[in-house]
C-alpha cells in the first residue's frame, strides 16, 4: 500500500473536464509523480453497471490499485506524467493452456 501523507503540501486529486481523466499524484520516495487516468477507463473497470458513477469518487475508491499501476509503469522505465490506460488496471486473466 502507498503512504500518502496528508497535508497542505500534498497535491490533491482533480477531474479534469476538458481531458475527461481524473489527475493524481503518487509519492515515490520523496516526490510526487503526476499521473492521469481517463473517465471511461474508471467506468469499464470499476462501476461498469452503473450509469451515474463520479470518475473522481471512484478514483478515490480505488486508489491504491490504481497507486499501484503507476509504479509498475514508472518501473517499467515509464516517465512522468504517466497516463494509464484500460490494460494497466484490469485483473489479470488466467492463461489458458493449450489442451486442458
């Protein structure tokens, strides 16, 4: 789990409507590294039954995993900001086996 300390200096979570994401920050040793992550994407993986769901609610909701996918992109040699897409938050599927 991610420590977020809160305080006046640490960067709130926003929706920003003109791009539809919500933008976040994730402290990572001491700094904060900007990140995005669209509005539909938070619907499809999270609230996909519900038609009145708060992209930035769910977000909240969800931030450790979505914390979490940030890191594996930044340690994946990803920069900052980083923007996630569907892939980065869905479960991970079982791999079928050929035969079984």
């Amino acid at each position: 789990m991610i420590s977020k300390p809160i305080d006046v200096d640490t960067p709130q979570a926003f929706f920003h409507e003109p791009s539809g994401t919500v933008r976040f920050w994730v402290l990572v040793k001491d700094r904060y590294v900007g990140a995005s992550i669209g509005k539909k994407t938070l619907h499809y993986r999270y609230e996909p039954s519900r038609f009145d769901d708060d992209a930035l609610a769910t977000y909240h909701a969800n931030s450790s995993e979505i914390d979490a996918a940030v890191l594996r992109h930044l340690a994946g040699g990803s920069g900052s900001p980083v923007l996630l897409h569907d892939l980065d938050v869905l479960h991970k599927r079982p791999r079928l086996i050929a035969g079984r």
